[in-house]
C-alpha cells in the first residue's frame, strides 16, 4: 500500500468516526432494564459527543449535561475568524441537537463532585450519578506571565477560547494602521491544539498580505520547535516570504528570547527571556501555559502535573472511582490535545460507561485523531494518525504506517484539496456533537 493510499485511507476513516463510526469499538446492543444516571460536564468536543452517543448506544439511561454556556463556539476554524475568511457565528452551535436525542441539557456551572455521595454539585443544585464523564478543557495559567491576568485578557487577548475572545483579537487587527507590528506569544507545552498558534499567524499572515501588506508578525515562543514545523515554514515561504527581508512572518524560539514572562497591557509590551527583552505590539495575542480545567481540579482528578490520569482504556479516572475524564484534560500519552482526540475519546468513553452500567466487559478500543491547519488561500496541511492501546494498557500510541503528514511534494491542487477536507472535517465534527 503506497503512503498517499494509506494517508487517503486514515482520512476516510477519520470522515467515518466524525459521521458516527468507531474504529476498533463495536456498537453495544440496548439491554433492558439498564436503565442509570449519567452526569457530564462540559459541553465541547468530548462531553457533547459522549452525551449523545451514550443515548445513543443506549436510550433508557438518563444522560444529564452540565454546561455552563448557552452555546458554544469551536477553537477549530476559529482562526479563520482572525483572517476575515468565516464569521464567529459560523462557529456558534446549540445544544438543541442534543435534546433532540434525550440528553437533558443543563446551563449551570459545576464547582466539585462528591464521590461518596456520587453528585456533581454545580451552581443550579447537586444532580446525581452513576458514572460522571468530566470533559473540562484547559485552563489558563495566567500566573505564569507576570502582569497577564483574565482583566489584562481584555485588552490583550488570548483567543485560545474561541467567543468573545477571537472578537476582540480580530477588532485589533481590523483597527491596527498598516505597517503595524502583530505579536503572537506561544505557550510551552502541553497546550491544547498543538499547530493553533502558528495557523493563527498564518491566517492572520493571509488577513495582513491582502489588507494591511506592510505589517509583520512576530511569533515569540516557549519552545525550540513546534507542530508540523516543516510543513508551516514551507507554506510561509511559498506564501509570505518567510526567511527572506520582505517576511511577513518572524518566528523566535525560547533560545532567542522567545518565551514570555511578563505583559504590560497598557502599553501592549511583552517582557521576554532571560534578558527582560521588552517587545512592544500594536496588536499583542498572550497565549499562557495551561493546565485540566477549573473542575478537574475541584474535584481531585488531577495529579501533580495539573492533568488528569486515566485508565487509558475506559477513560475512568485512577484518582476517583466511576468518574471518566475525556478531552484535553486527560492524560491520553501520544495523544495529542485536539478537538478530534476528544471526539474519538468521548466515543470510547462512551463505550465504556454503557458497557459499565449493562454489566458486560469493554473490548479494547483504538482511537484517531486528524487535525488539519489552513495556511492560506487554497493551502492547507494535515495530519491523521490511528493509535492502539499497548497489551499493558498503560499507553495510547500511534500505529505505524497509518495516517502520516502532507507530503512536502504534495502539488498545489493536493494543498487544495486539503482545505476541502477540512472543511468537510470541520462539517462532519460538528454535525456529530451537535446535529
């Protein structure tokens, strides 16, 4: 099998997950009488999907999801907010799906779980459970950037939030004069969406080329590499001149005073490095290290790294019986923390708690992940892998030969092509949490 035929292979498989397939977990025949309560919190990539696919698989337990937004906005294409290229609505999706299919939605904020008494307690009352499913997120470490904080967050965005967020960022650059100075500070890792920052500055690399063509982005980061790094210094140079007197794009890694320590947020100047190296923005984007979101914390499912350790099989926490954790809070090994990780991993999950309250055994899963990245106009790349689950079951890892990156040889109409996928990716994903 060639690598072009296996990369075609993962997609189609990726496009099957997304419409409702699992790779590796069978379907799971209703039971009568097995009937339970289940509690998930959070209603994104993980905890959506999990909701619905657990009435789905079986329809006589009592599904309750506990999130705190009336709606939710997708990190994924939200960048191309930023470039002008979609609307922030076209991100925004209900939950109305979701009740469509039984699932009683609930907008509340949790704040703790009792693990004795098997409650989620949130601002709206305590609802009991069964099995819980906790999919929160990241939070933000603004504490590690002296100055940042959620006020300063205002005038100096983080976006990595998509809402309100990518309107602020996207209003500073609407508003930023031509010649301006566009700073994008990238956190060190892990960090939710690995290739997001530097699609950011892509998409607002292609926004700046077509509209404000004497502007630069500076990309001052926390690592010595980074995500797909061949692929996206290729598409600057063919696109933006990276490398060249005329870039608009400029990349400085934590060798080279990259790493950010402090913002000014009047002034928009980072504080940089070793040396305090101030850099001053006309538009300054802060993206800070992160950690489990607020709940898993509240709720003794993180370790010392700030995670969540699971069983990798059934997602169950190893810190908090009957509990699962889904998402980028998990610690999923070579996994990495992605909206489609989430996705195959609240599947799985799913799989699990059904298998759980019928009484019967879970089979051992294999989960995907395809995360696409849109350069510029017309020039996209990718990545899918599948991953298996170790005969120790002690690690998630990539099974080799199946998936792979865009080829550096990949032609123009093969670039194109993957911005077609990605928009039908981006339309399969969400039509599976939400439709």
């Amino acid at each position: 099998m060639s690598q072009i035929t296996r990369r075609d292979f993962i997609k189609a498989s990726a496009a099957s997950v997304a419409a409702g397939g699992l790779i590796g977990v069978p379907h799971i025949a209703k039971a009568a009488g097995s009937a339970g309560k289940v509690v998930v919190v959070g209603g994104g990539a993980g905890g959506a999907i999990a909701a619905k696919y657990i009435r789905m698989m079986d329809s006589s337990i009592e599904v309750t999801l506990i999130e705190k937004n009336p709606d939710y906005h997708t990190c994924f294409l939200s960048n191309e907010v930023l470039s002008g290229e979609r609307t922030l609505d076209s991100i925004r999706f209900t939950y109305e799906g979701l009740k469509g299919h039984g699932v009683k939605v609930v907008q509340a904020e949790a704040t703790g779980i009792d693990a004795d008494k098997k409650v989620v307690k949130t601002s709206a009352g305590d609802f009991p459970y069964d099995r819980a499913v906790v999919s929160p997120g990241v939070s933000l470490k603004y504490d590690t950037i002296e100055g940042y904080d959620e006020a300063a967050a205002e005038k100096v965005p983080h976006a990595w939030k998509a809402g309100s967020q990518t309107a602020i960022l996207r209003k500073q650059l609407e508003e930023m004069k031509d010649g301006g100075l566009v700073v994008i500070a990238a956190p060190p890792n892990p960090f939710r969406c690995p290739p997001g920052p530097y699609e950011r500055a892509s998409q607002i690399a292609h926004y700046l080329k077509n509209n404000k063509p004497k502007s630069k982005i500076l990309i001052m980061d926390a690592k010595g590499k980074f995500s797909k790094q061949g692929l996206f210094t290729q598409g600057w140079k063919d696109l933006y001149g990276y490398g060249t007197d005329n870039s608009i794009i400029e990349w400085r890694p934590v060798s080279e005073e990259g790493k950010a320590t402090g913002v000014n947020a009047a002034t928009r100047t980072l504080i940089s490095g070793e040396l305090d190296t101030e850099t001053k923005a006309d538009v300054l984007n802060v993206i800070p290290a992160q950690t489990a979101g607020k709940i898993a914390f509240a709720a003794g499912l993180t370790d010392d790294s700030g995670w969540c350790p699971v069983n990798k099989k059934t997602f169950e926490s190893t810190l908090v019986g009957d509990v699962h954790v889904i998402g980028d809070a998990s610690i999923a090994t070579k996994m990495p923390k992605s909206g489609y990780s989430a996705n195959s991993q609240g599947k799985v999950c799913a799989t699990a708690v059904v298998a759980a309250l019928q009484g019967k055994d879970m089979i051992t899963p294999s989960y995907v992940n395809t995360c696409y990245s849109i350069v510029g106009e017309d020039y996209g790349i990718s990545v899918a892998a599948v991953y298996r689950l170790s005969e120790d079951g002690k690690t998630i890892a990539g099974v080799k030969g199946a998936g792979g990156l865009t080829p550096t040889t990949a032609t123009a109409a093969a670039r194109k092509r993957e911005v077609t996928y990605a928009y039908s990716w981006f339309k399969n994903i969400t039509h599976d949490m939400f439709g």
